[in-house]
C-alpha cells in the first residue's frame, strides 16, 4: 500500500494564497478525511495529489518517491469529483470500460467491472447515459469507476454533498466497503463534521490553507486544540461564552455564570473563548449532586424547546448570549418550557478554553 506525504506545500492563485507551507502525511491504508470550511484549499489539496495541479514550491511524496512533476495518468490515484466527472455521450458500462484500457490486461477488464458493479450496486445502470441517472446513482457510478481502476490512492471530493439521507449513508457504507476489501489509501474532502467523523480513521481539519490538527475522530472532537477545529466538528455546533483571564485565572464577562473553584492557565491574561458542547450541561438532579465541584454555574432562560429524535434542543439565554443545550430523552424527565429560569452546571472536564490572540487551547487546571 501506498502512503502520501505532502511536504510544504505552497499555491497562490494571482495574489491569494490558497496553500501555506501545507505540511500533511497520510498513512499507507488509512482513511483520512479533509475537513474544513469552504475555500480552505481542500480541493486544491486534492487535485495536487491527483496531478491536476501544480504547486508552486513543495512536494507531493509517494512511498518515498517525488511524484510533484508526474502527469495524473503516471500517478497510481483515482478521483472522485464532487460533479461525478463522468462523460456525458458514455454509458456508464463503456465509461467503466475506457477508465480500465491501458490500465489492465484486456483479460482483466469484465472482471474488474463486474465486481465494481456489484460492490457499488449499479446492475440496472449501466446501460445509462449520465443525464438518465439521479445525483445519488450518478455518485454511484463515479465511485464504480474509481473502484474498478484498483488504485494504490482514492481520492474523494465532496462525494455525498447535497444528496438526501439515505442516499448519503448508503454511500457512507459503499465507500466503507471499498476502503475495507479493496486495499488501498483513501482520501476524502468534506466540510461535514458528522460524516467525517463516520468515515474517518484520522481527520486532518485544515483552515486557511494549512492542516491544523489531525488525529482520530474521538480526539479531534474531544480535544480540538484551535477554535477552528472545535467550529468543524458537532452538531449542534459548540457553545461560546467569553472570558479573561486574570493572573491566570478566568474570569468570565456575564453576570449570570459563575465559576465554582479556580480554572487555572499558565498563560496569565487575555480574553478567552469559552467552549461548550451541547450535551455536556447538567439540569436538575444531575447538576445539584455536582454543586460546588469545579465547573461552571449559570442560570438561563428558556427561548424555545423542540423535541429532535431521541434528544430534546433546548435554546436558552444566558444574559445577551444565546446557548443550545441538547438533553438526552431517554435520561432527562424534565422538559423545560418557554421561559422558564433553567440552572446548568457544566462540570470542569466539559470545558474547552481558548486564546482569543491565538486562537489556540488552553491547558487549564481545575483548582477547588
Ligand atoms: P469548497 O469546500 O467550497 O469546495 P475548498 O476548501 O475545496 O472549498 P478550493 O476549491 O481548494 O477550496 O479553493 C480554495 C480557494 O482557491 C478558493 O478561494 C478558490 O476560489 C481559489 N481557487 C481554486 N482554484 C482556482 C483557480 N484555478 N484559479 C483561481 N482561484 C482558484
């Protein structure tokens, strides 16, 4: 199996810098997942991989080779591109096809379609031009291509964007199965936490043209180490309460909470940005069996209730600063009403702090 190393690398289009110093190794056989806003460069990032484009200084490493100079077809990667990339006077069967000329013995080629085909599900398709195909079989198909080319790298951009549920963890699970019985390196752009985080063995949450953490899903989510990465990652996403820290200590700007024990920095002052995941507050019996233990207490104001699956989404004010709080059905018997006075606790380990300067996290001690 093949891993990819990209070293440094650099691309400005005119005067924007897309890449930046861009410093990224994949392991041979993992599953890694690109994930970042729109326009952080992750499509560039991918078709530098691919050959499609050149940077302007740095390296694309595979298995120790310097592939930066070598055309797409001398490269051992498939791509599927967010606009499936098929041809439009092609069935798909003749697309399958042409993609496996040159590449395999002409011996090899029914077979290699044929088991394309049945991993990917697309029997009835294939007589099909693109234009008589739905978005959920059109992204079918071009992974059918891609699998069929057997190569050493697959390269995914953006394959489940804008299909309905189903369809997307249909393709969740087809493209689980090719990773897993086709060995192989594999990855994948996407701006969806969620879906990263069902695919992923690593991410590699990228911002601004650089990758700013990577490591496995549990990690990542539960320790984002940049405000960037902690935006990237949950539904619903984090909540933000603003601070300072004072001699080290933080202080936190709203009236209406209030810190229980010290939450010490080594970093002795600055605004911070205080984050909190959703599901990580603690109402009624919950909270006052954790009273008076480090963390955070504050008192909210219910502006809506809705029941969402297994989970209620409560909106709540806390001051001017609006929170979402999402409690587990099965667990909470209390569902609050349109405001109503709501007392949360968020216990210290459910506290994520971050520099506003550098918008790094901070390592914070609870002191009782
Ligand atoms: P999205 O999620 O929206 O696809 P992305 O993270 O994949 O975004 P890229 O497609 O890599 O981002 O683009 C990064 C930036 O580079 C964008 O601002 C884009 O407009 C610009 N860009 C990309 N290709 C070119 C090009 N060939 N010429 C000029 N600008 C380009």
């Amino acid at each position: 199996m093949t891993f990819v190393h990209l070293r440094r690398l650099n691309k400005s289009f005119r005067d924007q810098t897309v890449l930046d110093d861009l410093d990224l190794m994949v392991e041979s056989g993992s599953y890694l997942v690109l994930l970042g806003p729109s326009g952080c460069g992750k499509t560039t990032t991918l078709r530098m991989i691919a050959g499609l484009e050149t940077p302007d200084s740095g390296q694309v490493v595979m298995n120790e080779a310097d592939v930066t100079k070598l055309p797409p077809r001398k490269r051992d990667v498939s791509m599927v591109f967010q606009n499936d990339g098929l041809y439009p006077h092609l069935n798909i069967g003749q697309t399958i096809r042409l993609a496996l000329r040159g590449r395999c013995r002409s011996s090899e080629i029914e077979t290699r379609c044929s088991h394309a085909v049945s991993m990917t599900g697309i029997g009835e398709l294939l007589d099909k031009l693109p234009a008589q195909m739905s978005g959920g079989e059109l992204r079918r198909a071009a992974i059918a291509v891609a699998v069929a080319k057997r190569t050493a790298v697959r390269l995914l951009d953006e394959p489940m964007s804008a299909l309905d549920v189903a369809v997307r963890e249909q393709l969740q699970r087809d493209v689980l199965q090719w990773h897993h019985e086709v060995p192989g390196t594999t990855i994948h752009v996407t701006h969806d936490g969620l879906e990263a985080m069902r695919v992923a063995d690593q991410i590699a949450v990228m911002h601004a043209g650089r990758i700013i953490q990577i490591g496995d899903p549990a990690t990542v989510f539960d320790r984002p180490q940049a405000i960037a990465v902690a935006k990237a990652l949950g539904t619903p996403t984090m909540n933000w309460l603003a601070g300072e820290l004072v001699d080290g200590c933080i202080r936190m700007e709203c009236p209406e909470v209030e810190l229980s024990g010290s939450l010490r920095s080594d970093t002795r002052s600055g605004s911070v940005m205080v984050g909190v995941r959703p599901n990580a507050f603690l109402l009624g019996d919950a909270r006052k069996q954790r009273l008076g233990r480090p963390g955070i207490d504050l008192s909210s104001k219910v502006q809506a209730c809705r029941v969402v699956q297994e989970t209620v989404e409560v909106s709540v004010w806390v001051g001017s600063t609006a929170l979402t709080i999402v409690l587990d059905r099965g667990v909470s018997c209390h569902i609050p009403r349109v405001g109503e006075i709501l007392p949360l606790l968020i216990p210290a380990d459910q506290i994520h702090v971050f520099s506003c300067l550098t918008q790094q996290r901070l390592n914070v001690g609870d002191v009782a």
